[in-house]
C-alpha cells in the first residue's frame, strides 16, 4: 500500500505557520488495477528551510503537535518512496518496527520518547544520499482524524563524490535521446508500467504456510489503518460462488457465508472490526482449504456502502498452502504404567490447553483454561483419577497429560493443541487452535513377570530393585483384591500413605524402610493359600521436582506371581507317655540368626525364640519353661537347631513348626529379615507298651 497527500489548494502565510488543504489518499495494485482512496483532511504545517547535511551524520527531523495532545497515531512518510511503508510509525500498544519501510528499520526513532509538551519529531541516523527527499509528519490526536503538521525537505549531500557533471547537461541529453527515441520510449512506458503493477500486486500477495498440521486453525491476517471499516469481504476465486464470508458492521450481521464454510468452519477474528482488524479464522485446516484468498473492505462515505456485495481491489492476497505434519512421536508404555504424553509449547502465554483422540466420541479428552486453573472438559471415559495435567500451572509451557494405570484400549493416537495470547481474549475475539504435538501411544504387555514359589506358612521377599535412586513413593498392589493397593509408601518422613484393611503391618513390611540402593521389596509374612496372587510393584522418582501443582506418575518396576505350596516334608514323631523328645531341625545355611519354634493350636502359638547374637531366648510360652524345653545346642553349630522337649505329657501332642532368619550381619535398625520353615513335626504321645508287676 503506497499513502500520498496530494496539495490541492493555495498556501496562506501566517507568521511561520502555513495553513494548506490536502487530499490524503492511499493507493492499492492488484492484477493491473489501481485504486485510490481519498479523504479530504487540512493541516497547519510548519513551514521549515530545506535541512543539508552529510553522509554518515544523523539528523532531527523536527514536527511539534499540540502541547497537551493525546497522541493515537504518529505517521512520518515519503511519498516520493515507490515501495510501501512507512518511516515511522506510532501506535499505543503495538510495535514501531510493523509496516515500517526496509530502508529505515533500525535507523529511526523518537527525539523523546515520552513526546512530552507534543515533541513528536525525530532522529534519523547515519544517513545516506538516498535519504534525500520529502518528509511528512502527521498525528492523529484522540478523537480527530490525523492532521498533517509539518513538511521538511532533507537533502544529504557526499563530499567524498568526485562526480563533477553537470546535472542541466545530464537533462538536456536525456531530453534529446527521449526525443529521438520518443516511439520506442512510448513502449518502454507500457512495458515498465505494466511491470511495476505487476510487482505492486506481488509486495500485496502474502504466501501463508500452515505452520501445524491438517485439522489446525489458520488466521488469515487482514489489517487497514482505516477505523470507519463497515464492510469485510473474503472470498476464493476458485470457488463457486466465490464469496465465502461477507460481514457488515451495521448491526453485526454476517450477509453471506459459503455453503462449504459455515460458522462452525469460518469467523471474524473481531467482529467489532476494533483497529481496523478483519482476520478470518479458518478452522479445522483441511487440503482442501490450500487456495488464494482475497479480503475486500468498504468504509463509511464509500460509494459501494449500499450495495451486497464489494467490487474494490482487495487489500490482502493470501495463499494459503497447507502441510502435512512435521513430526508425531512413538511413546511406549508398559500394561497397568501410568505414562507422560508430552507437550511443550515455545510461547508461554497460554490461554487454553486440549488433549483429544480421533477415534473417540467425543473427541476431546481434556480442556483446561489456565485463567482459572479450570477444567472445562473432560471425557466422561478419562475422569481425573485417569487423566491428569503434569502441571497445572503449565509453567515453562509445559502441557504434558499424565495419563494412569493404562491399559491396551488407550492405546490410539492423542493430540495436544492450545490457543495463546490470552490477555487479548475479548467477548468478541477467538483465538485459534495450535497443534503442538501429535503422538501415537503404544501399549505393550510388561517385558518380564517373576514366578516366585513360597511355602505354606513361611515368609516371603517379593522382590523390587529400581535403578533410580531418587524414588518418591512406592506401592503394592494386587489387581484381584478391592481395593487392590496393599501398601504405599512415601520416603520423604518415612510414612505409610495406605495400608490395605487385610495386609497390617504384622502382615506385609518393606524389606528396607530406607529404600537404600533402590531396594523396595516386600516381606509377606506367614503366607497362606489366600495369599496367593500377582502382586505388582511400581515407584514414583524424582522427589525433587514435586509441587503442590506437580504430578509424578508411577512405573511399574515388577510383577510377581506368587505360588504357594504344601510343605515338602511333614515328620512324624512318636514318644512314650513321660519320656523326652527331640523334634529335629537342622538348616542348610550356616548363618542363622534366629529361631522360632511354635504350634498353631496354641495362644500365642510361639512356644520359643532365641536369638543366637547374645545367646537369648526372647520368647518363651508360659506353659514351656526353661524346665519344659530347651535347645539341643545353644550355640547353633552347624545349623542345629532341634529342640529338647522333656516329661512328655498328653497336652503335648501336637503340630509343631521350626522356623529361622537367616543373614544376621545385614541386620540394620531398617532392615528386616524373613522368616522360613525348616521342618514341620507331628508329635504322637503313647502310652507305654507294657507295665509289668514285680
């Protein structure tokens, strides 16, 4: 777009301040048309000496407004310039470097920034032999149309030029030559104004790439410094008909819509048209959609004002090209893991944030606004013990979704796209989607299961190593029990979070509370048939990274299956009625720790404990005193282990157990040792054979 003033009337001198009459006009090139929009505006102008100086030097192009001026708009312009934009420009809000002319970025700004008392002038640095010419100076004060309030005439001259021609001889040749050539210059003439329209409607034409994926919505920008817009037409020369939205500000009122693109494809980026804004949104980007697009404005005092439809030149192309995606990540995840799906986005004013699946009705499987903190959607499949935010804050652009326990009907493929800029939401803007990330997550049986066999009545270590040493949280469970968790732990203040009603602490214990070296196995104790089962551990890690707002999700480390069996050798032992007994045990390892003998009809059923470091017994029943049993060897040599039991009564008859820990020297204050069963022995009490009288 090339802006001109055109000057139409007389000057009137007045001291210093020259009062004239202008046109302001802008002109706008498409396909070989030109069209020229005008609007009569005055001006008082400061009436200035042409400015010399020298390359390199810099320069105070001066214009004063109204000293208590309310300054929306500051436009310093060249007319004489052939390509569009502007010197510098000034709006409340928006960058000085928009629109601005190539030449000048960089070398233009403010003598005072503030424009306190109306200084609206400004420097012009290191300037060049190609910065001769004419500057204009117009503001646009609150509530009026831009006036123009100054004109000044710079000239730059090059001392280091040792050009000595004469430029009235350089003229006089140059008219001979047109003269004498003055048929071929006639069709130079078409040639290069035919040209120059051409580029005209090229520098208008913007190529659009679609940056995300199909499915994503696009903003076809469309912007005009003109604030009295009353109509917006967008439209597609290859369509039939061509129009696709026509929108009139009078009473908000949308004239037209394309069959193929109804409200729910199209819309108005601002309806109320503020700032000369008349964006269209396109929604749902499909291949389809790749095309030229055209947009057509009519102003209040334009002649087209009363007619349907916009026969002016558009003063936006755009070709919109749509891509396939860039990338879409693998993510595997185990059977019954939770999984972070991630998502970063580089611009951190987030607005909205959505998380869908095609293949699923509906699609969307969380919406959350971050005004708020609100979930304003969730999936009626993906409640929030299922689905949640990694960080509801979305700190660092981070809308990663936890997504728990899962299992083979999650697999499918999820996308992340979210609106930005917020702080420009409005009643009457929207804001476009943007596909951040698209991922396909696969779901895949765990790569190991443990057998591990137990005996009836022993103690278990169902084992869990996890090679990250920063574990958070741990926990047990079983799928077939309600609930299926059985403990959970928290190593930050060593605390058991949950505890299952049928698994207390004389039934299940961590093997190291401390969780030394990634060790998280679990001790059942006095295992029965119902213990029976998969039991499955998984950890959270990272302890370091939680917040109030911050979620860590599990990964399972190991799935066990537990069997348990008869034991493989019952004893059968008899004794006379009155006699001693030993009820044999003797261990393979060497390195008892301690042992238990008891008989499960008893209350308690310990009948005796001994711990060997010390040498001390640390249970005895009441009804087996030291002068009822007694070990055969204290000291344990050899693992022997049997037990002395003396004056055999009838009450002794019964089914006893001998049990031990072994691997005293792991011992800590944290650690515990499992119990296992050595020998089980039925003790059968007889009367004597034969009594003979003497």
């Amino acid at each position: 777009m090339l802006e001109s003033l055109t000057r139409r009337k007389g000057v009137q001198q007045q001291g210093k301040v020259t009062t004239q009459s202008y046109f302001c006009s802008t002109e706008q090139q498409q396909q070989g048309k030109v069209t020229t929009q005008s609007y009569f505006c005055s001006t008082e102008q400061q009436q200035q000496d042409p400015q010399e100086v020298k390359v390199g030097e810099d320069v105070t192009l001066q214009c004063q407004a109204p000293r208590d001026a309310r300054i929306k708009l500051l436009d310093w312009i060249r007319p004489d310039l052939e390509s569009a934009g502007y010197i510098f420009r000034f709006i409340p809000g928006e960058s000085t470097t928009r629109n601005q002319h190539p030449l000048y970025r960089g070398r233009v700004e403010l003598r005072d920034p503030q424009m306190k008392g109306g200084d609206v002038s400004v420097v012009l640095k290191k300037v060049r032999v190609s910065d001769t010419g004419t500057y204009l100076c117009r503001v646009g004060r609150e509530g009026e149309k831009p006036k123009l309030y100054n004109t000044t005439q710079l000239i730059v001259s090059d001392p280091d030029s040792k050009d000595g021609n004469s430029p009235v001889g350089l003229i006089v040749a140059l008219t001979v030559v047109t003269l004498l050539l003055l048929p071929v210059a006639v069709v130079a003439v078409v040639v290069v104004w035919k040209r120059q329209r051409q580029r005209r409607d090229e520098k208008r034409t913007v190529v659009m790439v679609v940056p995300g994926y199909p499915e994503d919505n696009a903003i076809l920008r469309c912007q005009t410094d003109n604030s009295s817009i009353i109509a917006v037409e967008w439209s597609r020369a290859d369509l039939k008909p061509d129009t696709i939205l026509s929108y009139r500000d009078e009473g908000s009122v949308l004239t037209n819509l394309h069959p193929n693109n109804k409200e729910d494809r199209v819309e108005l980026e601002d309806r109320d048209l503020k700032n000369g804004n008349m964006s269209l949104i396109l929604k749902n980007v499909s291949p389809t959609d790749q095309g030229t697009y055209e947009c057509r404005v009519v102003s209040s005092g334009s002649r087209w004002k009363n007619i349907p439809f916009l026969p002016s030149e558009p003063i936006r192309i755009i070709r919109l090209q749509v891509r396939q995606p860039a990338v879409v990540m693998e993510v595997p995840v185990r059977l019954g893991d939770d999984v972070i799906l991630p998502c970063q986005a580089a611009d951190p004013s987030i607005s909205d944030v959505e998380w869908s699946r095609a293949d699923l009705k509906p699609e969307s499987i969380l919406s959350y606004r971050v005004e708020g903190s609100v979930l304003t959607n969730l999936h009626p499949d993906y409640k929030e013990d299922k689905v949640e935010l990694e960080d509801k804050d979305l700190k660092k652009g981070n809308m990663s979704l936890i997504l728990k326990n899962v299992s083979t009907t999650d697999q499918g493929t999820y996308k992340c796209r979210v609106t930005s800029g917020g702080s420009m939401r409005t009643n009457t803007t929207v804001l476009p989607w943007e596909t951040i990330t698209i991922i396909r997550l696969q779901v895949r049986e765990p790569a190991v299961v443990m057998e591990v066999p137990v005996r009836l009545g022993d103690d278990v270590i169902l084992p869990c190593q996890a090679a990250d040493p920063s574990i958070c949280d741990v926990e047990w469970s079983r799928a077939d029990l309600k609930p299926d968790t059985i403990l959970s732990y928290r190593v930050e203040g060593s605390v058991l979070t949950n505890l299952h009603p049928k698994y207390k602490e004389d039934k299940v214990e961590l093997e190291d509370k401390d969780l030394k070296k990634g060790n998280l196995s679990l001790i059942l104790k006095n295992v029965s048939t119902t213990d029976q089962g998969t039991y499955k551990c998984r950890v959270t890690s990272g302890g370091s990274m939680r917040t109030n707002t911050t979620v860590l999700p599990w990964k399972t480390i190991t799935i066990i299956r537990l069997q348990v069996r008869e034991p493989a050798v019952v004893m059968e032992v008899p004794v006379r009625l009155g006699d001693d007994v030993i009820l044999p045990c003797q261990a393979d390892d060497p390195s008892i720790s301690d042992v238990e003998w008891s008989r499960a009809d008893q209350k308690p059923d310990t009948i005796l404990s001994y711990r060997v470091e010390g040498s001390v017994p640390t249970n005895l029943h009441p009804k087996y005193k030291e002068d009822k049993v007694q070990l055969v060897d204290k000291d344990l040599k050899k693992g022997n282990m049997s037990l002395i039991l003396k004056n055999v009564s009838t009450t002794d008859q019964g089914t006893y157990k001998c049990r031990v820990t072994s691997g005293g020297s792991m011992r800590t204050n944290t650690t515990v040792l499992p119990w296992k069963t050595i020998t089980i022995i039925r003790l059968q009490v007889r009367e004597p054979a034969v009594v003979i009288e003497v």
